[in-house]
C-alpha cells in the first residue's frame, strides 16, 4: 500500500517515521515508529482534515522523504538510499518513538442554517463562557480570541489546541459542544482520533494534557455547565422529627 512517508531525524543519528495514506473510503490511515522498525497504525474516520494532521507532523520537525510501500505487517518497502539518509539533523527529541499528545477541534455547521439564529446563539455562549474562564485563567490569551470575536471562531473550520493555549481553551469548547443547537456539530479529539466528550468526568486524559485534574477545575466547570454543582449540605436546614409507634 502507498504512503507518504514523512521522518523526524535526532542529533544522535536515530530517527522516527511518520507516514499517512488517503484511503478509498474516505478514511486515512497513519503509521509511525522508529526508522525499520515494524510501524504502527491508526485509521481516522475522517472526523479531522487529514492536512491538518500533515502540518501538526511537520510543524514539529517531520520532513517530506516520498512516497514508499508499507505492507500489511507494518515493515517500509522500496525505500531509495536517499531516503534512508539522515542527512540533516533536526531538534533533539527524548522519545524518538513517542507519539506526541495533541487536541483537536472540528466545527461543522449546516448550509441551511449559516444565515439563522443558531450561529448568533453559539456565539452568545462562547461570549459568555469565555469571561467566565477568564476570571480564572486571565492569561488565556486563545479563550480571549474568542471572547473577542478574533477569527469568529463559531464558523466552519479546524484547529488544535497547544499546551500553551491552557485548559481554559479545552474547557471552552467542550462547553460550547455541549450547548450546540441542532445543525452545528462541535469535534474534538486526540490525535489518535480517539474522541472526547464533553463529559468532562470521562475525560481525565484530556485534562492531564493540561496538567491539571477535576477537582482543579471543578469551579470554573461547574459555572459553566460541565459539572452538576455540588449540593452545600451545611446550607441546607433540616428538621428532624421524632416519630413514635
């Protein structure tokens, strides 16, 4: 099967390859491991741009090889002899065969409605929710984008999310995916192409990324609706009575 080979090289000679395949039914699939050894692989549904997984590779240190053969086992075939030279080196990566954790998010929203009330209504929220999470992560200059209206995020589109960009940005869109009117479909996913929620209960790995937890974002959570607030039993006034038989 044909594929786009592409290959981070390190300092010390080592490299890893990266390598993806448009399928014929709509599909992509990934291969990645260390140079010769027999490669991984992940089939997307599509649910992201496969481009945009291409440029994630890239904007971290892949370079373009070529196209190369890869058979069922996962072994690379017909490779040149210029493609197996490291002939340039890259940053230092620690893990040469890691796969990088990485967010994604996905907007789609219907022709027939692009021109109604529901866009209008989203961007209400995404207003909304936005100061909220900035009263507790001032810093977070990509939820201020939003909250701003630079680039309108509530459109058709695709993006990632970076460390850098904070939890808030995770807890934003997770938000706005949960209030989403019909015809608007909010995505988001790890680079695996495993799913996330807006359960945020379920979703502890999407938080580690972040290096936090739930209990660390409980407060903002809960003010925005991705929590059940927690019942203050010592503001609840009981009387009890005594009953006999």
């Amino acid at each position: 099967m044909s594929y786009e080979l592409y290959r981070y090289r390190n300092q010390d000679g080592s490299s890893k390859d990266w390598a993806v395949c448009a399928n014929a039914d709509g599909t992509y699939t990934t291969r990645w491991g260390k140079t010769g050894s027999k490669l991984q692989s992940k089939t997307f549904k599509n649910m992201l741009p496969m481009q945009d997984h291409i440029r994630s590779k890239t904007n971290k240190g892949y370079t373009y090889v070529g196209k190369v053969d890869i058979d069922d086992s996962g072994h690379v075939q017909n490779i040149s002899s210029e493609s197996q030279a490291p002939t340039t080196t890259a940053s230092i990566d620690p893990h040469p065969t890691q796969e990088t954790l990485c967010i994604y998010w996905r907007i789609k929203i219907l022709p027939s409605i692009l021109n109604g009330p529901a866009v209008p209504f989203l961007k209400g929220f995404a207003t909304g929710y936005a100061d909220s999470i900035l009263k507790a992560y001032p810093g977070c200059s990509w939820v201020e984008k939003v909250r701003n209206g630079h680039g309108d995020f509530v459109k058709p589109g695709a993006g990632s999310l970076l460390k850098e960009h904070g939890v808030g940005s995770l807890l934003l869109i997770m938000a706005l995916k949960k209030v989403a009117p019909d015809g608007i479909t909010i995505s988001l996913s790890h680079e695996d192409g495993v799913e996330i929620s807006c359960q945020l209960k379920m979703e502890s790995q999407a938080l580690s990324f972040f290096d936090t937890d739930l209990e660390s974002v409980r407060s903002i959570a809960e003010a925005i609706g991705l929590l059940e607030k927690r019942l203050d039993l010592s503001m609840v006034e009981t009387e009890l009575d005594d009953f006999y038989f």
